[in-house]
C-alpha cells in the first residue's frame, strides 16, 4: 500500500481560523426555523444564539483520552465520524463516508465523499482515517475507548477517499457502530500527535474539527461556545442553531435555577430527580424524556477488594464471597424509589432491559430470587466462605459526575449493607477528573461507575466491561467468558447471537466483577421557546446540538 501523506497540505495555524464568536450566558430571543437541516453547510435556523447547562466534566477532547459522557458530548458535535446515527434511530449510516461495506468477510471498505476539509482548511482525506484509528490502538490510554476496537488487526489507505479495515474475525456484527462510537471520531493528522494524548488547547488552536460544529472559545468545565461548521458534509445535516454556548456547573442546585429563571436554555445532565419532578410543575420550562439505557453499578477491583489478589491476605473464594454478598444485600427498589423517585428502575443484569438478549441474572441469583434483599443468604455465604465480619469495604463514589443525588445513593447503599452487621462502609469521594485517572490506577477496591451506551447493541454492555483487557482495567479475566463476547460479535444467526448474550451474562453474573443496579431514562429541561430535543434524545443516546433551535 502507499502513502496517502499529500503534498499541499497545509499545517494548521497555532490560532482557529474562524472568528472567535463570544460566549453568550443569558437566553437570547429571536426568531428561529424548526425545518430539518440541510446538508449545503449552513444553518437553517434564524434564532438566537443557545445557551446548554450541564454538570458533566470533560477529561480530554482528545479521543484517544477519553470515554466519558462529558467528553464525548463534545466530539459529537466537532468530530467527523464515517458512521453515525440519524436523528431518531440506533442504526448507524455512513456519516461523511459516502459508502461502507464488508467486500471480504475479514475487511470493512469505506469510502469517503469527495471534498472533505477541516474547518482549518486542511484536507480530510482516508491519510487522517487511518492516522485516527492507528494512534488510538497505539496509544491504549487507559482512560480511553482503544478497547473497542478489538477486533481491528490493521487499517490501510490506499487512496485519498479509501478506507480498508482489516479485521481479526470475519463477519464482525458491531464494527459498523463500533465506527459511531467513541473509538470512532477522526482527527486531523496535522493536528494531533501520532504517540500521545493532544492538549484540549492544542485542539482547539488548530480548529482541528469537522463535525456539525467548530469550537471557537473554550475553558475546559467553565465555557464553551461553538459555531456552526459550514463545510461539514455528513449525515446530520446543517445546524438549527448557527451558535451554541455550553455552561458547565459544579453544583445541579445552581443549574436548575438557571434554567427555571431562563438565564440558560437547556439543561441536560444532571438534575436530580426531586428538582426534575419540580419543574414538570413549572410554566416557563418543558421536560422532554427519551429513551433509556444508562446504567449504574458497583465496580469491584479485582486486586485490591477485600480478599483480592495484591491483598496480605489474598483468597479468591472469599474474594467473590464479599461479592456475592453485596449483590445480596442491594435494595434496587429503595434506590430508586427513595432516592430516584422512579426516574431509574432497578436493574438485575448487565444488559437493560430493551435491548434484544438481555436477561435478569442476578434476580434468580441474588438476593431472595425475586429482587428483593436477603441478609440471611449473605451471611450464610459469607459464612461458608470462612469470611470474618463484618468485612471493611472501602467504597468510593464521584461526587460530581452521576448527578446531585450519588451521595444520597451512596449514603443508601452503605447503610444498606452495614445494616446486615456483614459490612463496615468506609464511603469516600472525588470529583471527577481526578477520579477517573485514580479508579485505573488501582486506588479504589470498591466504586461507582455509570454507562452510556456508545451505540444500541447488547454488545456495547459486554465488550468494554468483560474482556481481558477491559476498560474498567479492574484486573478481571474469565477466558470463557472472553470467548464467547468475541464469538457472539461475528454470530451471524440472531437467535443464535441472542442466546450467546444471554449465557454471558449468566457466565458474568456469577463472577460478578460488577454489580449493576439501575436503570435510567434521558432527561432534558428546555425553555418554552426551545425546539428540537425531542428529535435528539432518541435511541442513539447522543445528544445533538445541532437539532435544537430557538424562537
């Protein structure tokens, strides 16, 4: 194959070469058009700039250094992806790829629309494609999504517009949405360092985006504003909003006043579930929900747990013991009653519920059989174990990212498990940013996670969690299990794939690496002038800027 590097290409300047637009923070008035985008690059809207709050952090914009909700809001709206979801739909189509396609059944073809610029000015030719998905296998940050693309042996481009993925498994079922996900943004190879994590202000200087949006000022987890991307060629289509401003708040208490007194225009992510319930109540905002697919659980690290591997005194029995006596002990239906007021339903597997293949496991398993707590079987394990109690679990949580009530549910889940008289709760927390690097560096045996789903397949609750080098990076490997999350990928037979997640999840239940627990809806707050959050909070679970409008 030859080298697609081109000769011309300019080198991205050390400032954006769009105009800085100036972050609005107070809702705008104004006109604005609620017709569909079109794809001639400008946006169709009239209105007044928009104004997002939210108490998502970002880690990186890099997407090499990232797999978290916060960042990746932000690549959907800057990067390019080859696929992508259409409004209203979890089945991905070719973004700014003009087609993609299996021509062997061990190699993805894509081939790109002809034109494609960075709002630099740069090319975006297959040379950046291929530069994208080569530095993120090779870079394997451990807080980034390269475990995604497991089954990519190589990628190649033999052509400015031709893309050839090689894969090590034929006839991949989630390599088309694996492309939409968080291992799937393309960056600027001029921009982006081929070995190491880019610095958001490198990024952001070099104007290294092609998506929807630009980003034209940024302070990371303070301010961001965006402008609309007039070159952007893909799927989505033009913005409503010509300029979007996102504001980022350490404190949902705050964020909710905003939006009630309409000094922001949406709030998304996250209120808690008494303040969403309030403001069902008030006139001057509209709370739009979509569908589901966030979860909650307990990540246990396998080394560091109680009994685990790196521990004085290590014993894998009583080890999973331990486990199997929290997933004893949880009370989902408190949690979400008491704390979510029915805005999470309990969760009982690691697949939720809607999604083709998912199971209750844990019910039957845990607990009483039926859902219910049961501190008699608990201890009995513990018991036939020879597990001293009560055991000292220290148990962390983030304090900023999964929303206002996790010290609620933390507070609940301890008192929980203590109750029994099997646990003593050493609860701790951190924010988020911090968190994230500490929870895969082996600092927490025992902590909260969430999930969102990068893409709507049973496959995206298994992969990232339940291979042997997995993103949690919490130590566990079962072969088997490994086996068959590979195997039902390339399962070409749905009832045969179906059934293949349903005995992992069997097979994961009874490891129990996490503890998953609930299950929860998306939820944004929008101004009685806004449009458009309906048509983005669908079963793609990305959140589109680009479709909201104002007036």
């Amino acid at each position: 194959m030859i080298s697609m590097r081109r000769s011309g290409r300019r080198i991205a300047a050390a400032t954006a070469g769009m105009a800085t637009v100036a972050l609005v923070l107070t809702a705008c008035g104004g006109s604005s058009s609620d017709e569909e985008g079109t794809s001639d690059g400008a946006a169709s809207g009239g209105g007044g700039p928009i104004t997002i709050g939210t108490t998502d952090k970002i880690t990186s914009l890099d997407p090499a250094g990232s797999y978290d909700n916060g960042s990746f809001a932000v690549m959907n709206q800057v990067y390019p992806f080859l696929m992508n979801t259409p409004y209203g739909s979890p089945d991905v189509e070719p973004d700014i790829a003009e087609s993609a396609e299996f021509t062997s059944p061990t190699e993805y073809t894509v081939t790109l629309k002809p034109g494609l610029t960075w709002a630099n000015g740069n090319d975006l030719t297959a040379s950046d494609v291929k530069f994208s998905f080569d530095r993120m296998v090779a870079i394997n940050d451990p807080n980034g999504p390269a475990s995604l693309l497991y089954n990519l042996e190589s990628t190649e481009a033999p052509d400015d517009t031709t893309v050839v993925f090689t894969l090590k498994s034929a006839d991949d079922q989630v390599f088309p949405q694996i492309l939409s996900s968080p291992a799937g943004p393309i960056v600027d190879e001029d921009v982006f360092a081929a070995d190491a994590i880019t610095p958001d202000t490198e990024i952001v200087d070099g104007n290294a985006f092609a998506g929807q949006y630009a980003i034209t000022s940024y302070k990371q987890n303070d301010l961001i504003a965006y402008a609309a991307n007039p070159d952007y060629q893909g799927l989505l289509g033009a913005p409503k909003t010509e300029q979007v401003n996102v504001k980022y708040y350490d404190e949902a208490s705050n964020l909710k006043l905003d939006v009630q007194e309409s000094n922001i225009d949406v709030a998304f992510r996250s209120l808690s579930a008494t303040d969403i319930d309030d403001l069902r109540g008030n006139d001057a905002v509209k709370v739009v929900d979509g569908p589901g697919g966030e979860i909650r659980y307990i990540t246990f690290n396998f080394d560091t747990q109680p009994y685990g591997a790196k521990q004085d005194d290590a014993d894998e029995t009583k080890a999973l013991a331990v486990r199997q006596a929290v997933a004893d002990l949880i009370d989902r239906d408190e949690i979400a009653e008491q704390v979510y007021k029915g805005t999470f339903t309990p969760l009982y597997s690691y697949v939720p519920d809607g999604l083709t293949g998912a199971t209750e496991s844990l019910k039957e398993m845990y607990g009483d059989g039926s859902g219910a707590p049961d501190a008699d079987k608990a201890t009995k394990t513990l018991e036939d174990a020879g597990v001293d109690t009560p055991v000292t679990l220290d148990l962390q949580y983030s304090n900023d990212h999964y929303g206002p009530s996790s010290a609620d549910e933390y507070a609940l889940i301890k008192d929980q498990l203590e109750k029994s008289g099997l646990f003593t709760v050493n609860l701790q927390t951190t924010e988020w940013v911090q968190y994230s690097k500490d929870r895969t560096a082996d600092v927490y045996p025992a902590y909260q996670l969430g999930w969102f789903p990068d893409y709507s397949d049973a496959d995206n609750y298994l992969t990232p969690f339940f291979l042997n080098e997995n993103f949690l990076g919490n130590h566990y490997e079962n072969q088997a299990v490994n086996d068959e999350i590979l195997e039902q990928a390339v399962t070409v037979d749905p009832d045969a794939r179906t059934a293949l997640i349903e005995k992992i999840q069997d097979d994961v239940a009874a490891d129990l690496s996490t503890v998953p627990y609930l299950q929860g809806a998306q939820v944004a707050v929008v101004g009685q002038d806004v449009s458009g959050a309906e048509d983005t909070l669908d079963a793609s679970f990305k959140f589109r800027y680009a479709a909201l409008a104002k007036g």
